[in-house]
C-alpha cells in the first residue's frame, strides 16, 4: 500500500473479525475501505472454546503425556489403572461460565454451553440485538467485567483486541483478576495481549486447580504446569475458511459493483437501491466535516445534473455517499462525467470519488495533496 498514487481502487479485507494487522487508520486516511468476516468462522471458533473447557477440567494433555512415558518404558498396561488418579478433574455440567464479549462467539458459546448443562453469567456494553435473540433466556447479564467474572467457574473472553488508551490491552488484568475464584478457568481465544500475563502468572502460582487455556503464544506462561497454550487454531477449519472467503469476495463484489458497504470496520454501512435506467452511479469518499456534502451536490447541480436518488452515511472521520446521476442529452456516457468528477474528487475535504461503470473497480479518482489522480 506504499504506492498511493497508484490509483486503482483496492479495498482490503481480512478473514475473520480481528484486524490488528492493518494499518485501519492510514487506510481510513487514504479513504480505503477496510472489511472483514464477521461470525464466518464463529462455529469454529466455538468449538475450540467448548474444548478448552473440556482441557481446563481434565488434565487430559497431562495423562496424554503420561501415557506415551509409560509406552517407552513398557509399563502403560500395568500402569494405566493404578496411576488414573493423578489426573483427577471435574464435570463442567452445573458449573457457571462467565461470557465476556456476547458477539458472533460468545452468543454461540453461551448458547451451546447453555445445552451442556452449565449456568451462565455475560458481559457486553455493546450488545446487538442480533445477539441479545440468540442468548440462552436464563442467562445473567452484568454491569461489568469484574461482575461477570465474579463466582464463575469459567471464563471466556471474546473481545477485540484495541490498542491505546481506552483499548483493551491487558483489559484481563490484576483488577479483574482478583474477583476470580480460586479454581477458576480461564479461556482465551480472542487474542493474547488482552490479558496481563505477570498478573495471570500470579494468580496461577497462588492457586494450583486455576488454570489459562489459549490458543495464543506468551512469553510468560508457556510453560506454567497451569497453562495449556495451543497453535492459533481458532478458524483453521476447510468449513470455516471457505465460510470467510466466501463472505469476503461477496462483500468486495457488492462494494465494487454497487457501491454497497457492509462488514467494513471503518466505512458506515451504506446500501442503495439497484440504479435506475438513464442513471450513472457516483461513490464520493470525504472528511466528515461540515459542509462537503453541500459541495459535493452543488458540483453537480453546476453541471446541470439531476440527483435521481442518494444515500450519505458517517463513520467516525470518514462520511461516504452513493449519488445516482440522471443521464440527459449532454451527458449520455460515461466519459462526459470525468468533468464533474475531477471537479467533485478536488473539492476541500474530497479524499476520492468513483464512477461505477463497466469493469468492477475502474472509474476511480484520487486527491492526493491536492493532486487529482486517475
């Protein structure tokens, strides 16, 4: 993305909902959409959960580890009855699971945890409606992390990970920490720096039936007797990858196509009506200030051009709108438009503009420092 200039529309998108691996704001500077795949991999992600709970109960990977010892000493058929107690655990039905995040994840785990048998306790100040619908009715819903946390036998956070003030760096600190129960589990398939591994590293010290079940690296736990860390497993599935691939190339094709914005993470979702006959569709991608979208308008009204229908959504800095322009007698074709679009894509607080026409993703205009690229 070094090559700006290079004026080809190129939304990015990643697989997944995480997109701590791109540069969201410069992509938000240079008016580019950034999408991802909400809830396509969330089964797979799901899954796994359910079974670190299942390794946070049973010390499973111990006895794993035991057996293939007790193999190379020819002892496993002697030993196998007589050493089954070292690997005590407990049943998770009855149990209370504390869901910090009730998004795609969390609702689905709450719910299939919901049909193991197990109580369930939930924090999330941002919960959907979407979500909300698809939450077991029974469940306890808190004011606060340390509230969900509290009296829980397991705890599985499901949050993204924001840097800054205000993000959630470590967000699973020594404050959350402390309203743990002394046995509790906790389970962390979101992402590793959310939660504060010199404080996790003490709470496990302290309590020997706690446990950290990941599937993230840390420079601190990997080797705690108390700590299961896994590869990140999370949406490796062929079900789940071919789910978010999917999502992704539809999501591109409608934005290419239509002008249609959906699982961006930067951009407001917008979406118009299909265009009507006579009619060529502009995108415009502005700073959300006062007064660009008047200008935007009176540029075409300058031209003597009729807006049929328009759509103008804002996010944050960035307000994008969807114009149909009727086409008359002097403006029969595409290329009569490039006009007005240099006059609209230099306008003050203009970042692009783009004309939908023929090849998905041609037609595309860029001010950049007050230089008018095509």
């Amino acid at each position: 993305m070094n090559q700006t200039k290079k004026c080809n529309e190129i939304p990015t998108y990643r697989c997944g909902a995480g997109t701590n691996n791109i540069n969201v704001a410069r992509m938000t500077e240079l008016g580019i959409p950034v999408f991802n795949t909400p809830g396509a991999n969330a089964n797979a992600v799901m899954e796994l959960v359910i079974c670190g709970l299942f390794l946070g109960s049973r010390r499973v990977i111990d006895g794993i580890n035991h057996m293939k010892s007790l193999g190379e000493q020819g002892l496993a058929r002697e030993r196998v009855e007589k050493d089954k107690a070292l690997f005590g655990g407990r049943e998770i039905k009855g149990k209370t699971l504390a869901v910090v995040g009730l998004g795609h994840i969390g609702s689905i785990t709450a719910q299939t945890a919901h049909n193991l048998g197990m109580n369930l306790k939930g924090y999330d100040p941002g919960l959907s409606v979407q979500s909300a619908l698809k939450l077991p009715q029974k469940m306890q819903l808190e004011d606060s992390i340390a509230a969900a946390v509290a009296g829980a036998d397991y705890i599985s956070i499901n949050i993204p990970y924001i840097k800054g003030e205000g993000g959630t760096h470590g967000i699973i600190g020594s404050q959350v920490i402390e309203h743990f129960k002394d046995d509790a589990v906790l389970l962390n398939f979101a992402r590793g720096e959310l939660v504060d591994s010199q404080a996790m590293e003490t709470f496990l010290n302290a309590n020997d039936n706690a446990r950290y079940i990941s599937d993230f690296p840390d420079d601190v736990l990997w080797n705690h007797k108390n700590t299961v860390l896994l590869p990140h497993l999370g949406a490796s599935t062929e079900e789940a990858e071919d789910a978010a691939a999917s999502m992704a190339a539809e999501t591109i094709r409608d934005f290419l196509e239509t002008g249609t914005i959906r699982n961006s993470v930067n951009f407001p979702a917008t979406s118009m009506t299909d265009r009507p006959g006579g009619t060529v569709r502009f995108t415009v991608v502005n700073k959300n200030v006062p007064g660009c979208l008047a200008k935007i308008t009176d540029a075409f009204a300058h031209e003597n051009l009729n807006i049929v229908q328009q759509i103008n959504q804002s996010r944050g800095d960035i307000a994008y709108n969807v114009l149909d322009i009727d086409t008359d007698s002097s403006h029969d074709d595409v290329p009569s438009f490039k006009a007005v679009q240099e006059r609209i894509t230099m306008l003050d607080g203009v970042l692009s503009s783009r004309i939908i026409y023929g090849l998905p993703g041609t037609g595309y205009a860029r001010n950049l420092e007050g230089e008018y690229f095509v």
